[in-house]
C-alpha cells in the first residue's frame, strides 16, 4: 500500500475509532439519568485504563517493529492471541469479585469483566493491521463496530442500568471482532506464534505499561478517588467534559500508538521529529477550534449532546479545552521520543503525570470541580513543556552505533 493511501485510511480509522468512542458516552449520557450515568462513567473509565495497559503491554512494542517477514506477522498473531488470553483471565477474576458486592456499579463491573475480552481483542486487532501497513483492514472492522454499536444502543430505552448498556456495548463489539480474525488469519497464517517473548522479562512492553500506569491510569484513577471521597458527581462532570473532546483523546492515544508505522517511513531522523512537532501544532490549533466551536453551542444543543450532564460539563469548557491544547504537545513530544529513544520516557511520565495528579488534587481543594480541571490543565503544560526539552537535548546527543536501541532488542533483553 503507498504511504499516501495509509496514512488516509489509518487517520479515517482512527476518526471512525473516536466517533465510536463519543457517541458510545452520548448515548449513556443520554440514556440515563445523572446518578446513572456517574456510574456508568466510573465503569467506562476502570475499562479505559484496562484497554490503556493491554495497548501498553502489547500494541505499543507490536508496532515498534519493522518490516513484513514471518516473525512480524507472528508477533502480530502471538499479540492478539495474548490480549484475548489475558483479558479472559482477567475479566473472569473482575466478575467473579465483583458478583458479590451490592450495587449498580458492581453489577456493571461484572458486565464489564464478561465483555472484556471482545473489546480488547478487537483493540489488539486494530494494531497487528497498523503493525502489518493494513490499516484499511482496521477501518473495515471499525465502521463494523460503529453500526453495531449504534444500532444495539439506539434499541435502549430511557433509564437503562449501567449493567445492560456495558453489556450492551460490549456484545456488540463481537462482529467486528469477528470479522478481524478472519482477515488477521489469513494474512498470518502459517506464521510462528511468539508469546514466550511476551512473557520475557525484559519486554518493551513492561516498561511502557509502568508509564502509563503513572502516566494515564494515575490521573484516571485519582479522579475515582476524589469521586469516592468527595463529591460523587465529580467523575460524572469530568468525564462529561472529556467526552466532550472525545474525538482529540482517541487521536492523541493513536498518535503515539500507531504514529511510529506511519513516521517510519520517513528516513531521516530530524524531518521524522519536524513532522511530529508539525503533528503536534496541527492537534493543538485543531482543541483549540473545537474547545470554541463547544463554548458556542446553545445550551438546547448541548442537553441533546449530554442530558442532565451538559450544565456540569459546560462549566469545564475552558479548562479542558487548554488541557487538550497542552496534550496535543505533550503526546506528539512522547512520540518523538519514542522513535528517538524508548527508555527516555518512562522518567517524564513519573514525575509529571504525578505533578498532574496533585494539582488536580490540589485544584480540587481550592476550587472544587472547576479548580480540578484547570489542576489538570497546568499539569498537561509541565508535562509539554518537559517532553519536547527532552527531544531536543536527545537530538543533541550523537550516540553512537552500540548505543541505538530498537524494540526487538529491548524485548529481548534478558
């Protein structure tokens, strides 16, 4: 496939993927009333943070690789294999806890475990086909997802437990996870299965878990926190908010997810970094454009959007939007830095996504809910502002040949 045509259909999936994403927390929102969907959101975020370490442990190293020989399509295959292995065992263990605490987010956790792996095997799909430069093989399988996803949540009523619409989200997810098998089989089949390196100590994909685990799962997982001891509409009103710009959060994850197949093909190092830097700018005007478009939206608009939540999440405009800004830099920066040199991450995402985690905290404090999101927001700037010093002083360097690290070398690592 020409550069040109993949990077067409890899940016059309990643929309398809967004769209899918929002339109999957409208409908909630829509669906339920405030308290619900507080807990539907609690449930969706415990699902975001587990889809964020099956990509870290898996997708993220998968597709680092370079190249279309018979270990790339076995990786591809071996990863997949893994994701559905593991979120099996782990969603049986989320369920099987879970079934025996009172309560509609209980219950819906039990959901989630059930569901868990069809959602995150047709995730790991979504990489072997980037890894593979198929990406229209994703954006097949995606579009699947989305008209199922619609249909199956369109056919709910008003007042729908939490329990049924994670249920429902989840089980129709399994055509398009379907689908990709099948076109995964056939272009892989025959190849090796590697899964002894997955669990290799040492794999590339260890360490990218320990960032995101500081990094994303740490602020998501506060925000439950201050939820469970503060005010419990807290996660509603951020997650509202952040829905919001649902399409900016899916692309920011995809850049550094799937960029790397796509930078690839560009050979020299400095016009690899100037084209994220330019990536970057070109994410940060287009928050910009949409925190205004949102800012302007009649309040009759929004309540269609959001429900009950729109008021709450209206109010967290501003903050998010600078936030998004300040995420486009700082991802497309994590990215740079990742083709640069993998092990020159894991430090910036300690210190600042645990910076961001007590200005949140802090904001919170001095202002309630609008003083936790501009919390974020100051958090997301130092976290910018960090990663592209880094790039710079990592372009800087000349290391020299035995220095230069690859993902095959680090997963391989005793």
């Amino acid at each position: 496939m020409r550069a040109r045509t993949a990077i067409l259909c890899s940016v059309a999936d990643q929309g398809v993927a967004a769209l899918t994403n929002i339109l999957v927390l409208v409908a909630a929102a829509r669906l339920s009333t405030v308290a619900d969907f507080a807990r539907f959101s609690a449930v969706y975020l415990v699902f975001t943070v587990l889809l964020g370490v099956s990509g870290a442990y898996t997708g993220q190293p998968l597709v680092l690789r370079r190249g279309a020989g018979a270990d790339v399509r076995g990786a591809c295959r071996s990863a997949v294999l893994f994701t559905v292995g593991a979120s099996a065992a782990l969603g049986g263990l989320l369920a099987a806890v879970c079934l025996f605490v009172p309560g509609d987010t209980a219950r819906a956790l039990v959901m989630l475990g059930a569901v868990l792996p069809v959602v995150l095997g047709q995730d790991a799909l979504r990489y072997a086909f980037s890894t593979l430069q198929s990406p229209h093989l994703a954006l097949i399988s995606d579009l699947l997802r989305l008209a199922c996803v619609l249909g199956a949540l369109s056919a709910q009523g008003y007042g729908a437990t939490p329990a049924r619409l994670i249920l429902v989200w989840g089980l129709s997810a399994v055509p398009a996870l379907a689908l990709s098998a099948a076109l995964l089989h056939r272009g892989t089949a025959g190849a090796p299965l590697l899964l002894r390196p997955l669990l290799r100590r040492g794999h590339l994909g260890q360490r990218f878990v320990v960032e995101f685990g500081v990094g994303n799962a740490a602020g998501q997982l506060s925000v439950l926190g201050l939820g469970a001891v503060g005010n419990p509409l807290l996660v509603g009103a951020l997650r509202g908010a952040t829905t919001l710009f649902g399409p900016l959060n899916v692309l920011f994850t995809s850049a550094t997810s799937f960029g790397p197949p796509l930078l690839g093909r560009i050979g020299d190092e400095r016009r690899r970094v100037r084209a994220t830097a330019g990536l970057a700018a070109v994410l940060a005007a287009t928050a910009a454009l949409w925190a205004t478009a949102l800012a302007l939206l009649p309040e009759r608009a929004g309540r269609e959007l959001l429900g009950d939540t729109w008021p709450t999440a209206a109010a967290l405009l501003p903050a998010t939007g600078s936030q998004y800004a300040a995420m486009a830099a700082g991802t497309c920066g994590l990215l740079a830095l990742r083709m640069l040199d993998p092990r020159t991450t894991l430090s910036i995402q300690v210190v600042f996504s645990l910076t961001a985690v007590a200005l949140m905290a802090g904001g919170y404090a001095l202002g309630g809910v609008p003083g936790a999101a501009w919390g974020l927001c100051l958090g997301s700037v130092c976290k910018a502002a960090a990663t592209w010093t880094r790039v710079i002083r990592v372009r800087r360097r000349k290391p020299s040949p035995e220095e230069a690290v690859t993902a095959d070398a680090l997963s391989s690592a005793p």
